[in-house]
C-alpha cells in the first residue's frame, strides 16, 4: 500500500480532520539517515505531522519545522509542502535508549522538554510567518497539539505514531489532526473529547494496518466522516547536482580556485537525504569557465 493522506470533514463540517499513512516515507528517511528506533519515532513523528500541516497549505506554500528539546537526539528539522512531500533529518540519528514504563519507544527522552518548537511557513510573502511554542511533553504529538492551539488559536487534536522492527526499520507509520471549527455544538466537542480517551493509541491503529480513512472512523465515529480528497505521500528531496553545482559557483572565482588546488575536488553531502555530490577537478575547471 503507497502512502497517502486524506482531508475530510466531519459532523456537518463543524470538525476538519487530516489523516496519513507514511510507513514508506518514514522507512526511506530511516534508510538514508540510519536512525536507531528512537531516533526514528522522533523524526517519524516529526514528519508525519509536518505532512499533515503541510496539506493544511496551498500551491507552491511550504514550511520548515524545528524542534529542539534539549535531548541527545539533538535537532529535529523537517521540510513539508503542499503536494505531499516531505523531508526531514535529526542532528544524531544514532539514538536510542530502553523502552520507557508505557512499554513504548522513549521519543520524550530523546528529544528532551526543554526548549521549542518552531514552524517556519513560506506563503510567498517577503519574509516567512514563524510560530514557535515551548515543548510540552517532548513525546511530540501533545507538542504539535499545542502548537497549532496556541499558536493558530485553532482547538486541536494531533495523534502520531511510529513501529519499528527488531532490524531497525520501519514497521509502520501514521497519524491523524482533528481541528474544531468556529461554532463547534459542544455536545459535539464532548463526544470528541470522549473517544479520544478511549480509542487504541495512534501506535496501535498503524500496526494493525488501519487506512487513513479508518483512522479518522476510529477517531470520529462510523458515519460521521466525509472524505473530501487523497493527497499521495513521499519522501522527496529537493536537492540536485546542479543545484549543489549553482551553489559551487556562487562561491566565486577565487573560492573555486582555492579548491582545485588545495584538494582537487568539491564534496557536498544534503542533510535531508544524505546523498553525495562530488565535483572532480575537471568539473570546478568548467565552472572557472562560466565565471569569465
């Protein structure tokens, strides 16, 4: 199954709702940045609320998430747009520590809970809206919830979870946001309120293999969800060898020169995908050329 996310409306349009898969996204970030389970919990969480957001936007619209807690995973950065694209990385992919009491992943421990989350969004504007709000919990899902409540003054409900395999890589992955609209009946926010506390965790919904769709069921109740649209998910990079190759070349002549005689060639590694662009001695003498 492809990953996918669907937007949907519930009782009457007085609730939106966001649900995804991203067990395929999630397991290609794995892949690339070699994350331990921990690790991978907090930047598959990470992600899969940054895609959600994400399809909260328009057109060409993106945004940048940073989260940094304080803990030894360090920072957590994440890219997400319009289209269902995302990417994203941790500054030490290699951590991972014990089960905690709840039997679960310890993602509190790695990302810590002192310091903040930030979100960064490029609506075409001069300069990008931030949002950033103190971390509550450093488990991640209350940390969005409390992000998009406080600072979007939107009433709010974020549900992430991440199952690895004893092998380190991603056994599934996945996650939902209900917002309540202006005007919300309370009897309505009540019966949310209720099922939320009495659902199986976001963790259990993905391993058994729940659809978005059945996600936002489980969460909403049978006959009360209206799928307006399926949106697919991907891990995507947008990075390229020629624009590391512009980049190169907006060093300047002297820079250029310097590398070709000091190490005979440029090495640049991208952050969010971990790919290698090496540039030989010939390829820096070309661009020397189109600096004249």
């Amino acid at each position: 199954m492809n990953d996918y996310l669907v937007r949907a409306l519930a009782y009457d349009g007085q609730v939106r709702a966001y649900a995804a898969r991203t067990t395929e996204t999630v397991a290609e970030a794995q892949r690339r940045h070699y994350t331990w389970p921990t690790a991978s919990a907090a930047l598959g969480r990470s992600m899969t609320a940054s895609v959600m957001l994400g399809a909260m936007m328009k057109g060409e619209e993106k945004l940048t998430i940073r989260i940094n807690g304080g803990g030894p995973i360090g920072t957590i950065l994440v890219d997400a747009n319009a289209k269902g694209e995302v990417r994203g990385y941790v500054s030490n992919p290699l951590t991972h520590f014990d089960l905690n009491e709840q039997g679960k992943l310890d993602v509190r421990r790695a990302v810590g809970t002192e310091g903040t989350l930030s979100i960064s969004k490029d609506i075409g504007l001069l300069q990008p809206f931030v949002g950033q709000v103190p971390i509550v919990s450093g488990e991640l899902g209350e940390d969005f919830t409390h992000y998009i409540t406080t600072s979007e003054q939107i009433p709010s409900s974020v549900g992430v979870g991440v199952i690895v395999n004893p092998d380190n890589t991603i056994l599934a992955s996945g996650g939902f946001i209900i917002q309540l609209l202006p005007g919300t009946e309370e009897s309505i926010i009540e019966h949310i309120e209720a099922r939320l506390k009495v659902i199986p965790t976001i963790s259990h919904m993905v391993r058994k293999g729940l659809t978005p769709e059945d996600i936002l069921t489980e969460v909403l109740g049978v006959g009360n969800v209206n799928v307006l649209d399926k949106m697919p998910v991907k891990f995507q990079c947008q990075c390229s060898r020629d624009r590391i190759s512009k980049a190169i070349q907006g060093l300047g002549m002297i820079e250029i020169k310097d590398m070709i005689e000091t190490d005979g060639k440029a090495e640049a590694q991208c952050h969010f995908c971990n790919e290698n662009y090496l540039f030989s001695k010939e390829n820096l003498e070309d661009m020397l050329t189109l600096q004249v």
